[in-house]
C-alpha cells in the first residue's frame, strides 16, 4: 500500500515517547531550512525521503544526522495505491 500524509500532518521528535499519535516512522534527517516562522525537514526514512513541515512556535531544532521518529494521526493518512 501507498499512503500520503500532509508535510504539516506529521509531528518530528527526537524521543519515542513524544511521539504520542498511533502512525509511526523511523529515519535520520537529511535537510533542515529555517523558514522564519517555520523549520522544513528532508527526512529518509527506509530509502523515501519525507517532508516535515513544523511552525517554530512549537519547535524543537533536530539536527542533521538525528535520529527522529516521524509520527501523526490515522485520519490525516491517504492511500494512493493499494
């Protein structure tokens, strides 16, 4: 199965445990672009490289070559292909 998830769906921690929503993902940061008002992430995640988008008001900078765990809610996941 394929699935999409919105950049701005998904949640970026470092700690498994402040990945709290049920849909998980592991990878390392590849890029991270200071936006002013928001951090953009490149993440790989098991060869896909995913998009993190994360409003600095809740920030918490990971650096490059972090570890992170990637999470978010069911209902913000669509399936492309089955």
């Amino acid at each position: 199965m394929t699935f999409a998830v919105r950049p701005e769906k998904l949640r970026i921690a470092q700690n498994l445990d402040d990945a709290m929503q049920q849909n998980r993902a592991t990878g390392r940061v590849l890029q991270s672009v200071y936006g002013g008002s928001s951090i953009t992430y490149k993440v790989n995640c098991n060869e896909q490289v995913v998009t993190v988008f994360e409003q600095n008001r809740e920030a918490q900078p990971v650096g490059l070559g972090e570890q992170v765990t990637l999470s978010w809610s069911p209902q913000h996941s669509i399936v492309v292909e089955v």
